[in-house]
C-alpha cells in the first residue's frame, strides 16, 4: 500500500496539535510487499517480510497510537483498517430489487498489510486517518450512489408486490391449514384424526386419503418421483377434455396433459393427466385411457 501526497497533506491537516515535551521512541512493526522486498535486497539490505523501524517523535497522536510493552518500550503495529466502498445488492424472492454503496473499514487477512514503503511518521499518521481517508473517498462515493439511484428506479414497487405475494402466500397457508382440519374433523379416519390431534406429521395421510375420497381413479405422486413424466405434445382430445373437466371444478385443482414414460412404474405409461390440488404437495395422474 501506498500513500499520496495529497492524502498525506490532507492527514497532516487535520492532526495539527501540541507536541509532546519530550521525545519517544516507538518501535514501528510491519510487513513488507514482495515489491519493497525486492527493492530492499536490490539496495543490499534486509528483505524480511516483518520488519521493524524505530521512529523518534513529539507527536502524540503517535504516542496515542503505540502500546506499552511489558519491557517499558512503545510499540506500534502497522495493523491498521482500510476505508474501502463497497458496493451491495439486496436480494428479495432471489431477485436483486435494491442496489446501495457504502464505506466499510476493511481489515487484512493476515492482520497487516503489506506495504510498498518503509513507514515514516507521516504515512503511519495517514494510515490511522480513517476519516480523513474516508473523506477522500466522498467523490468516487456521490458516483457510484447516483449509478445505485438510476438502478433503483421502480424499486419500491418491487419490494411491495414480493410483500404482497408474502402476504398471499401466508394467507393462503393459513387458509388451507384451517380447511384440513375440518376435513380431517368431518372425513379422515381415526388414525388420521389421532395423528391430527396429537400432533403428529399428517400430511402425507391427509393426502392420500382426500385424493381417495376426491380423486379416487388418479393414482398419488407419493414420493414425488414415483411418476417420471415430461410435457405432452400433441395431446388428444380426451386428454384435453379431461384436463378442463377438473380445471373448471372450481374446487383448486390445476390440470395439465403430460407423457409418463414409466420408467418407475412399467404398469403405468402414455398420455395421462396430472392433477396437483392446492391442498396437496404432491400431484394425482389420471390415465386418459
């Protein structure tokens, strides 16, 4: 990492103050680049990625920054948090609707940066300015924000109609929960009715006992895979008739022609009809013929 001259004005701006009545020693912890590596073992000098600089100071803001050791010597690391803009996407349904940009104090993985220079006073006091840093940053910011903005038109309308269909969604569940336990009341068997009221898992039983009841010629999906089927080309008039005829029930079934290839069930293949109510989380086949 590297320090401007510009930035570095601009830190030492706003950390004019009184200087200490006596100088300190700090000892300056920190982790070379591969760059400043090589420029050091090119100068013949150490090129250890940790090294150490001794910094004589009045400053106190440097003296704010260094630790006491145990030994009665100051110590600073060069451990320092980089303001960097982020860039962010907030995600609805699995649907970016809302972009956003904000400065985040990032930290280095390895806990110390690698850097392109020695550490002088001046490049330390910068590096520990996150606000005067994050100052800097305020035009790249304004333009990336307006990018956001003129993403984010039409957004509130987004994230009303996921709101919406939430809210559909729950009600619809609260709605078809309630209608279960009435039909299981007034038509499930007592096993079904002690599992109900026990509060045992009983959709399972629930379905296959209203589709015997509602669909008793349409076979139960029970295992969401018991019926390999792709999309019907080419249906027949049959299977189409047979389709509207539950499609217009009105009681929430959805119907569609579909080809079973009977991979699972070698007595079961050909055209059929699958029907998914809205009560079931598995589908009915019905054959045509």
């Amino acid at each position: 990492m590297k320090t401007t001259k510009k930035e570095a004005q601009m830190s030492q701006q706003n950390q004019k103050s009184e200087k200490l009545a006596n100088p300190v020693n700090i000892e300056v912890t920190f982790r070379c680049s591969e760059k400043l590596q090589k420029q050091l073992l090119a100068e013949g000098k150490n090129g250890s990625e940790f090294q150490s600089v001794i910094i004589t100071t009045t400053n106190p803001r440097m003296l704010k920054l260094a630790q006491v050791q145990s030994n009665g010597k100051l110590m600073l690391k060069m451990n320092f948090k980089k303001p960097t803009i982020r860039r962010f996407s907030t995600f609805l349904g699995g649907e970016i609707v809302k972009e956003g940009v904000k400065v985040v104090l990032e930290s280095a993985m390895d806990s110390m940066y690698g850097l392109d220079e020695i550490p002088s006073e001046e490049f330390i006091l910068h590096a520990f300015d996150y606000e005067a840093i994050e100052k800097s940053l305020q035009p790249e910011l304004k333009k990336i924000q307006a990018e956001c903005d003129a993403a984010n038109v039409g957004v509130e309308e987004k994230i009303a109609a996921y709101q919406k269909k939430l809210a559909e969604e729950k009600e619809k569940e609260v709605r078809l929960a309630a209608e279960a336990g009435v039909w299981i009341k007034a038509n499930g068997s007592q096993r079904l009715r002690m599992m109900y009221t026990g509060g045992y898992e009983f959709r399972q039983t629930y379905e296959i006992e209203r589709g015997a009841l509602e669909l008793p010629e349409a076979l139960y999906n029970q295992n969401g895979d018991t019926f390999d089927y792709v999309e019907r080309g080419n249906p027949s008039e049959e299977a189409l008739l047979l389709a509207e005829k539950y499609m217009k029930m009105g009681k929430g079934y959805s119907a569609e022609v579909v080809w079973v290839k009977g991979e699972q069930l070698a007595s079961y293949f050909g055209e059929m009809v699958r029907i998914s109510p809205e009560w079931s989380r598995r589908s009915f086949f019905l054959r045509v013929n």
